[in-house]
C-alpha cells in the first residue's frame, strides 16, 4: 500500500492547477495525481468551435505535458474512497494512503439519462448536436451549417452544468451565423432551459435577454428535456413544476446533458446530499474530515461551475494545504468569484463576473454587460494562453 504526502484525485483544470501551486511552493509537499486520461482538453474553447471558429484539435494537448514537475502521475481512477482510513482504492484494485486528500474529478455527463440522445447525437442525418464532448463538438457545427430553414432547438437542463452560459452562447453564435447568412428569419429558434431566466445575475440577464429578443430566439422556460425521437426529430420537455409534457419537432437540437457528481464520489462518504463534495465554501475544506480539500466542479461550491472559479479557488486551496500540513489555522478564503465570458455572435461577447451573493466583481474599468469585440478576443485568444501557459502553471493572477 503506497502513501502519499498530498495525494490529488482528478488531472483537469483544478487538480493539474493546484498540483503546480503546492510544487511551486518553498519546500514543496510530495504531491500525486490520480488521471486515467492522456489527453487534457480546454473545454471552454468548445462553444468557439462548435461555431466554426477553430478546429477541435486546439483544445488539445497531452496530459503528460501538465502534469507539474516533481510530481508523481498514476494512470488510474479512483473506485471508492474511505476517509475515516485515509485511504482510496483504485479501479486496478491497488490501495493508497495519504496526509491530505485533494479531491478535483470534475463533473459527470450522464448521456444516458435522455432516452435517445446517447445513440443518436453527433450522428449525421439525426440533427442532434453537443458541444459537450470532444468527439461531438464539430457536429454542432455541420448541423449549423447544413439548416436552410425550419426549427433549431437549444436545451439547457435543470441540473448543474459546467459553464452554466454555454446552451445560450452556442444558440447565440448559430442565430448570428443564420442571420449573417440570410436565413435568420428562415429558421425558428428556440431556448428550452429547465430553469426559470436565461442568467442568474439581473445586470447580465437584462443585456442578454436583448441580445436573444435581437436573434429572435423564443425563450421557454421551466421545460426539462427527458426524451428524444430521433426517427422522427421530435424532443419530448417535463414541465419542472406541473410534470405536462409537450412534444417539439426540430430540425436540429443542441443538446446539453444533464449531469452530476460523478458516482465513485456520490456514492461516497465525502458527498453531501446533493452527491457534491461537502466542502466548506470560504476555505474548500471538507466539512467532516479536515485532511481533505475539495475544489471545481465536483465540489458543492455553491458557485458556476467553471475554468474561471476554479482560477480563484485553486489558490485558496493550495495555501489552506500548505498551512493545514504545518499544522496551522487556514489563512485563506474564497468568495465566490467566477466568470462567464457570454459570446452573444461573432466578434462580441458579454464578460460576466460575480461573486457568491451573484454580486458582480468585474476586473475592466467600463460596464461588462456591454457586447465588446475585446472581451471576445480575450476568450478567442488571450484566456487559452493564460490557461496552458499560466494556470496550469501554477501561476496567480
């Protein structure tokens, strides 16, 4: 049984980044990571190419690449975890012991939970799309392409998502490409959300609600997708609170999945109810075993879950490590901050910053619900820089 200083669960955006912050540290902590993947993908950059704008092959790199320097790399993924013994198990049945848990899995897309959509989205001829998965994505665009005319739905479930604006950029992005087309009119196009307004915080909400009223988009709220009909392109949407049902035709669907915690976490005993990672919300800190961290989208960090959040939360928990392995109290916390870089067309994009209290806390000196070019071209291309060569780095900013 192999033990291990910091052991971290996850190779993605939080655990590569909070990997790098502890190595940087003076007299770095001994620090593993738990990643079955090769391959590490910058998945915000997925909207752009579902719109056509880069190729699916920029969002990839190899995971060998990040993984920080002085740490150890185990290509696994974790079966079950036993807290009360400080220890994991792994799919391959080994066993691992540690000081300190850093848990940083990532969310869980259940594909299956929509009877039809598993089978059929990314296939040609089916109309249904997802910018969701690397082997999906560029089938958002070719369906984008191939509508003339009719009915292009855009779903965006009940559950939590990560980036919880991308079902609107996308449907954003497609309506733009219809109108500079001259086929803007020709196709009807709707936004099915399980929840009850198009953005949390009223400042971006009011300028996006312009933006999607501009396109055209009819808006429909409340509606859960729960089944699709790809024989004969019918989607079937539950009202969230009365349970009527009603059947669409489409053209096209872009679907988001609903998702969750993955199992090997809900299943465990550092979930919560909700099946999230129970962590303290100021310090990411377990609430019921103190050697154990958690951060990203697997956490139940009552934020959006995104790149942008995990940025500031990966700090926070780098230093509460370092301070918890010294047997000090936690000197830092986090507030909330996440971002939301809202691409409502091509060329122009509504920055969204806030905190926990759905407060903005923007970083430029003009009003960030505005569209801007910049702010697009800060997503486009100055934000994937920062990602691979700071982020990922272990660099603040």
């Amino acid at each position: 049984m192999a033990h291990h200083q910091v052991l971290i669960i996850g190779g993605g955006s939080a655990g590569i980044t909070v990997g790098a912050l502890l190595r940087n540290k003076p007299n770095p902590p001994a620090v593993t990571i738990v990643e079955p993947s090769e391959k590490h993908y910058y998945q915000p950059i997925w909207t752009l190419v579902g719109a056509g704008v880069f190729p699916k092959e920029t969002s990839e790199r190899q995971e060998a690449d990040y993984i920080p320097d002085g740490a150890t790399w185990i290509k696994s993924a974790v079966a079950t975890f036993d807290p009360d013994s400080n220890a994991v198990t792994l799919v391959n049945g080994e066993s691992h012991t540690y000081d300190v848990l850093v848990v940083a899995a990532g969310i869980q897309i259940n594909w299956d939970k929509i009877p039809g959509l598993k089978e059929s989205v990314g296939q040609a001829g089916t109309g249904v799309c997802s910018n969701y998965s690397y082997e999906t994505v560029e089938s958002t665009w070719a369906n984008i392409r191939a509508l003339k005319q009719g009915t292009a739905i855009f779903t965006h479930p009940s559950t939590p998502i990560k980036c919880g604006g991308a079902p609107i950029k996308i449907t954003y992005l497609a309506s733009d490409y219809w109108r500079r087309n001259g086929i803007g009119k020709k196709v009807k196009k709707k936004f099915i959300k399980g929840g009850g307004g198009i953005f949390a915080v009223p400042k971006y909400a009011a300028s996006l609600t312009k933006v999607a009223d501009r396109y055209g988009v009819e808006c429909i709220w409340k509606m859960d997708l729960v089944e699709l009909r790809p024989d004969k392109k019918q989607a079937v949407f539950r009202h969230m609170e009365t349970g009527a049902e009603v059947v669409e035709d489409y053209d096209m669907i872009h679907v988001t999945p609903p998702m969750s915690a993955p199992d090997f976490i809900s299943k465990s005993p550092l979930a919560a109810d909700s099946g999230w990672v129970e962590v303290d919300k100021a310090t990411t800190q377990h609430t019921r075993y103190d050697n154990v961290f958690a951060l990203g989208d697997c956490s139940n960090l009552p934020t959006s879950k995104t790149g942008a959040a995990i940025r500031k939360q990966a700090p926070t928990t780098a230093a509460n490590i370092m301070a918890f392995l010294a047997g000090t109290s936690l000197p830092k916390t986090y507030d909330g901050y996440t971002s939301c870089p809202l691409v409502t067309g091509y060329g122009s994009l509504i920055l969204a910053e806030f905190d926990y209290n759905k407060e903005p806390m923007e970083s430029f000196p003009f009003n960030q619900a505005e569209e801007r070019y910049s702010m697009y071209a800060l997503k486009a291309y100055a934000l994937p820089k920062m990602y691979w060569h700071g982020m990922l780095r272990g660099r603040e900013f």
